[in-house]
C-alpha cells in the first residue's frame, strides 16, 4: 500500500488525495476488496462492492479500483477539507491502512483600503490582507522601489477568520507625506507559507485636502422661517457629507448645494421658537482626510435678546442668537512710547467673526481716520473676541476740541454703536453734618488723560437755588493733586471742606468737572440726603422714677434710618428703644426721634446710641457716660447762723436738682484756725449730723438740705472753716462749699477777736 503522510493543496483546487496498493497476483479481485477512507476519524466513504459515501463531495474513480488505485477525490477544496484522512484496504484476509495529512493552503491578497494623505500632516495608509492560510503572515511596507529600508512606523492588526475558515489582517502606516511624495511609490508587502514570493501591491498617495466649515445666519426672527447656512469649502476628494443636528439628533431635512466639487452648502430651513432657548445647532462634517467630524455649532442663548420692530412687518422679532458683541472695557488708554496714547477697545462674544471697527479723531474743524489692528481671539464656544488698538500723540487730547471717537457694527446689530475717549464718572461722597463739626465732601475722578481737568463746586440752599462755591473763609477747598495711575491715567479727590452751624444753607453740594475729553462737564451730587444730628440726646425723668433717652435725628432721605441703643462697656444688651418720624415741611426730608426708657443702674453704662443712614458711609454713635446725665446736683452756699458761744446752732447747706437720690454723699469737713489740716467731722457729742431727707420735686428730680447742728466755742470753732461736700455719681468730681472763717460771740471771747457789731 503506498501513500503519501502530507498532501498539499490550495483552497478551491480540485485535489486527489492519493492512495495505491497492489497484489501480488493480479489483477484486482474486486468481490475480495473492502475499502473504507475515513477522515478526523469518522468514515467519509466505502467500498464493499457498492460505493457508499457519506461526504457530499469526495468519491474515487472506481474504474480505477482494479488497477490498486483507490485515491479520494475531492473537488473545489475547503479549509475545512483539512486534515488527518485514513486510507483503509482490506483484501482477502489481508488489512492495510495509511494515514494522510491534507494541508490547504489560501494565498493571501493585498488591497491598499486607504491612501488618501494631506501633505505635511500624519496620515495613515491602510491595506487589508485578506483570505490567506494558515494564520502566519509577514507584512511589511515600503517608500520607494526595493532599495529603501522597510517603513518602521506600522501596526498588524490580530488575525480575523473568514466564514471560509481563511484569515484576514489590516497593516496600517502612518507617514508625513511631503510635496516630493507625491512622485514616489508605496508598497505593500506580504510574506505567506503558501507564496513563493512576496506579494506585493505597489500604489501611490493620494493627496487631499481638509474642509473648512462656518456657519452663516443673518438676524433671526421669531417663528419665521429662514436658512441657516453651513458653508464647507476645498476639501478633496468630493466625496464628503455634511449634517445638521438640533441637541445632537440628526436634522433629515438637510439640503446640499454644490457650488463646485470642492465647495458645497448644507441648508437647514429653520422656524425659531421661543422655546428654542439653549438650543444647539451643530453642522457636523465628515471627510476622508477627517479622523473626527469637523463641528461648527451656533447656540440660541438669549442672554442679550434685543428686541426691534422691523420693516414691513407688524410683529415684534426677537433675535435669539449670539448676543450683541459685549464692550468688555469701554476704552482703555495707556502711554507708550513718551507722548504717545495707545487706545484700544475690546469686544466680547461675537459671532461670526467679522466684525468692523474704526477709529477717527475729530479735531472740531475735521475728522479723520486712524488706522489700527485688530486681534481676534475665538473662543471655546466659537464665538470671538477681538481687540482693536490705535496711536494717537498724547499732546493732541490736550487740545479740548480734540476727540478720539471707535464705532464697531456686526452683523447682530441693527447700527453702528460709538464710544468717546471719556474721563470715568466722579464718585462723590455723601453729605453728612453735624452741627458745629467739621464737615468733608468728596469727589473723585478716575481714568483721564490728559492731567488737564477742572472741579468746580457749587452749593444748593433750601429754595433750591444753585450757588458757587469757592475757597475762602467759609468752606476750605484745597487744590487738587492728580495721581497717576499704572494703565497712565489719572485720579484725583477734590474735599469740600466747612463747619456748618444751625442756621447753614447747604442742602447738597454738587461737583462739575470739566475736561478736554467731555463734549459738556460731568456733575455728580451729594443729592438732599443729608443726615444731621440737630439735637444732642435728651433725657427727662419719668414719674416712674425711669429715665426716657431720646435721640432726634433730622433731614434725611429717603426715611429709613436705623437707630439702636446698647448698654455697658461691651454693648451687649440691646435696648429696646421707640422710633417715631416726623414728617417736616416739603415732605423730601424726614426727622425721627428715637425714644427708650432705662431704670437707672451704674452697670448701664457708658450707654450706646448708634444710627446709621443709607447717605451715611459709615454709622455714627455716641458714647454717653454716667456723667454725661443732666441731673447734677446744684449745691448751694453754706448758710451760717449768728454763732454764740455755747448755745446751740445748725448750718445747712442746700442741693438740688439730682437724680437718683441713693447714691448722694454729703460729708462735713473741718479746717481749724490756723492750721492747713482739713478733719473730716462726725456726728459725736459736740457735732451732729442728722439723716439726709431726700424730697422728690415737680421734675422728679431730687432736693435736699444737709444740716450741721453743734454748740460753738470759742476755744474750738473760732477761726475755723467748715466744709460742705457732695458727691454723686453723675459728678466727675466732688462739689464742695466752704464757710468764710467762723466768728463766734460770747463772754469767753478776747474782745479783739469780738466784730464790731
Ligand atoms: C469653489 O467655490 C468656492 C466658494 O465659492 C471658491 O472659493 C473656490 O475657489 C471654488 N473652487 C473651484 C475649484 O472653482
Ligand atoms: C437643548 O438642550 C439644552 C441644554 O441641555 C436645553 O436647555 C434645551 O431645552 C434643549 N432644547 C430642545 C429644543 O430640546
């Protein structure tokens, strides 16, 4: 029996697989002949006088059978077709078998999917490699004929399997393709067990180019129809789609107009709707020479919706899209070179880019253009930014005719809008007085160039009648000093300074400021909003014994003012306090009395009262202290009687007006003839001093009278001074009244020493 261990054959070739025996008589018996193939293991066909054959495609020649001949025949081979197959020959009593490998082998084959390139950018070649096997493969590729070295920038995918039981790979390679490569060849090559050579596909690059996308909308009207316009130009090769999407779902109404093979027009007939509002409009472009889509996309954000009538229609339209190009800082001024001003001017958030913007100075007999640059900048959401700056000599802005005047129009607006180089407004500070205390009034200005401005001021009375105001004897204005600032332009404060009395004019001052750059002077005001303390805080004495605080406020506007009372050295404790407005007069201008009642305690105070109004920068208060109470004790002179040596007599000393009474202090004191030491006096056997009376008056205040009762001496008192002293708490210090030196009369006094009587 003869047959081979390994066949080969290729994929869809017809293949015989061989098998032959002979006999050592022939010829060939057939009735002692049993043949089985078998295949993996199980029969695929028998011979045992009839063919039977479970294989729908093997057989054997039977005519063959007679001449040892029994190869299997296999027609159109598979994949599958591979493998063990089992020869079996049974003769007579003889038994003989051969086992057979069938190899099937499938060329692969080369198609370059992919060669389109832009120049000078990374672009990827690809090849599939399809229908080869077995899996093994070598793929390798090349720039220029055999010579070159093999590209080394390349990837081989892992191996697929075909439904035919065949394998396929893509190779890709990226290069940066140059202008000269357009005259070379790029190959592919493969390397298979089932080739005796390497495949090879030779081809060259096609080069590209890149769509450019934008969208163009006019105006937008509401629930009007009209086209938004996604314009895609020279992109190469023509094939190239391009989609609208709202939020990201596809728009099927697109319609394409070619304009040439490298330029088309995607229309979306659109109808906006008030509830378009934050919709997303993207046009999404796909191209061979794309990795990703190219996306452009317009955004309805009414953040600026400005409304207008248009023409010929009665309806109000709303325009939805980009906002109007936001002027982020009006006009910025700074000083380069010596004596020149740079002005630029930045404008925020527009769409589309184009926009236009130009600069003249006006020199009050002529206009004139004056170039300048602009800087576009887009940002994320694919709007635009641009910046516009000229130069103009600095010492022309000092000429008052001289003006610098930027106009900028985009498509979203209806007209041109203009800005003049401008001094920033004043800032003025309230007008807030007190009678008989200095007052200040402040205007700053900031952002001028040149340093040439003017403050002037002026005062408003009562009849509203509007009066300069200069530097004298009544109101000190100094002059101004005018600060330069780091972007080159200036600031300065002008004060107003006067100490108004309680019959002063001044309503409100007003502050005009004059400068080149201003077609008529500025003027800010302290407005009427004044806030003045007309009154000190009162205070009046209850029948209750409590003490009623009030504190009058007058002359403010508008009528609200805070005012709160607080006790004791940390202020903790809020007092609650009664606020009561009083309309006065032309009803502009508002008085209130703040009113609350406190039981007299030392812990108290110092007692708080604050107020505050919106005209007023910061809040006021003041601080009042046990003795800033008003019931001081009024301590009159000591009265002494005629004194006669030896009988009974009483000094007495009046005080009035205190409140409280319990905490008052009287203590006698007594100064002997002659000597400088001053004895306090205690009630004793010669001295008595009797309990004070406190008697409650009509103003609830408090009266007393302090009584010395004794005997005098000669010896003793004659000579003597005595002392008086009273203290309370409402006293910063003590009160105290003294009696001339006492003469005393009586049979034991030196008739020197008697007074003429
Ligand atoms: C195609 O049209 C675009 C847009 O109108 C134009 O810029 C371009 O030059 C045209 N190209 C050709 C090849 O005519
Ligand atoms: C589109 O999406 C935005 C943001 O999510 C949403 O505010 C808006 O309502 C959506 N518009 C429509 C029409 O779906």
């Amino acid at each position: 029996m003869v047959a081979p261990t390994f066949h080969r054959a290729r994929m869809g070739s017809d293949v015989l697989i061989p098998c032959t025996f002979t006999i050592d008589k022939p010829s060939v018996d057939i009735w002692q002949l049993a043949l089985s193939w078998r295949f993996q293991e199980s029969k695929v066909l028998g011979f045992d006088n009839n063919i039977s054959s479970t294989h729908p495609r093997a057989s054997i020649n039977t005519a063959r059978i007679k001449y040892g001949d029994v190869s299997l025949y296999i027609p159109n081979a598979m994949i599958s077709d591979g493998g063990i197959y089992k020869c079996l020959i049974i003769y007579s009593t003889e038994r003989q078998n051969k086992e057979i490998r069938l190899d099937i082998e499938a060329p692969p084959q080369i198609t370059i999917t992919k060669r389109l390139v832009v120049t000078n950018r990374q672009s990827v070649l690809r090849a599939a490699i399809t229908g080869f096997y077995p899996v093994d493969i070598n793929v390798k590729w090349f720039k220029d004929g055999e010579t070159t070295e093999p590209l080394t920038n390349y990837t081989v995918s892992t191996p697929q399997r075909n439904p035919d039981g065949t394998y396929s790979v893509t190779s890709m390679v990226t290069i940066m393709p140059t202008e000269e490569d357009k005259h070379r060849s790029f190959s592919c090559r493969v390397q298979h067990e089932s080739l005796s050579e390497p495949l090879r596909e030779d081809f060259h690059l096609i080069y590209g180019a890149f769509p450019s996308a934008e969208i163009t909308s006019s105006a937008f009207y509401l629930n009007k129809e009209q086209e938004l316009i996604c314009h895609v130009w020279g992109f190469y090769p023509e094939s190239i789609t391009v989609n609208w999407f709202l939020n990201s779902s596809l728009v099927d109404s697109t319609k394409t107009r070619w304009i040439n093979s490298s330029a088309l027009e995607a229309v979306y007939k659109f109808t906006p709707t008030e509830k378009n509002q934050g919709l997303e409009l993207s046009c999404e472009v796909e191209h061979d020479t794309l990795s990703h889509p190219l996306v452009r996309k317009l955004l309805v954000e009414g953040k600026v919706p400005s409304v207008f009538v248009q023409h010929n229609l009665t309806m109000v339209s709303v325009s939805l899209w980009w906002p109007l190009p936001i002027v982020t800082r009006p006009l910025q001024l700074s000083l380069c070179d010596p004596g020149e001003v740079l002005c630029s001017l930045n404008l925020e958030s527009f769409y589309p880019k184009h926009i236009d913007i130009s600069w003249s100075c006006d020199t009050g007999q002529s206009q004139k253009g004056i170039s300048s640059q602009e800087k576009y900048q887009e940002n994320p959401d694919q709007s635009y930014n641009a910046e516009s700056a000229c130069k103009i000599p600095g010492d022309s802005l000092k000429d008052p005719e001289f003006k610098v005047i930027v106009r900028w129009k985009h498509e979203t607006m209806e007209d041109w809008e203009s800005k003049e180089l401008r001094v920033r407004d004043p800032d003025m500070s309230p007008l807030i007085v007190q009678l008989n205390q200095q007052a200040t009034v402040k205007c700053t200005v900031s952002g001028y160039f040149p340093d040439v401005l003017t403050v002037t001021w002026f005062m408003k009375n009562a009849r509203q009648e509007t009066i300069p105001v200069s530097n004298g004897s009544k109101y000190e204005i100094p002059e101004i000093s005018q600060e330069k600032m780091s972007d080159n332009t200036y600031t300065c404060t002008s004060t107003l300074c006067f100490t108004p009395t309680s019959n002063s004019e001044e309503q409100e001052f007003i502050c005009r400021i004059s400068h080149p750059s201003l077609e008529e002077p500025i003027e800010r005001s302290t407005g009427p909003a004044t806030t003045k303390v007309t009154e000190p805080i009162k205070f009046s004495l209850c029948e209750s014994g409590e003490v009623l605080c009030s504190l009058y406020v007058s002359k403010f506007n508008p009528p609200n003012i805070n005012i709160t009372w607080t006790s004791g050295r940390d202020q903790t404790n809020k007092i609650k306090a009664v606020e009561k407005f009083i309309k006065i007069g032309d009803e502009k201008t508002h008085d209130a009395i703040s009113e609350c009642t406190i039981k007299w305690d030392q812990s108290l105070f110092p007692l708080h009262v604050t107020w505050k109004h919106e005209a007023m920068e910061e809040p006021e208060y003041k601080e009042l202290e046990i003795t800033d109470f008003p019931w001081i004790p009024a301590v009159g002179e000591i009265s002494v009687p005629a004194l006669l040596a030896g009988s009974e007599c009483t000094m007495t000393c009046d005080i009035n007006n205190y409140f409280p009474d319990n905490n008052l202090t009287v203590t006698w004191l007594k100064k002997e003839k002659e000597g400088h030491e001053i004895t306090p006096v205690s009630s004793n056997e010669y001295y008595q001093i009797p309990d004070l009376q406190h008697v409650k008056q009509q103003d609830h205040t408090y009266s007393c009278t302090a009584h010395l009762d004794f005997k005098p001496s000669y010896e003793s008192d004659y000579g003597a001074e005595f002392i008086c002293r009273v203290e309370h708490p409402n006293l910063k210090g003590a009160i105290e009244r003294r009696t001339e030196p006492l003469q005393v009369t009586g049979d034991d006094v030196p008739l020197s020493h008697t007074p003429y009587l």
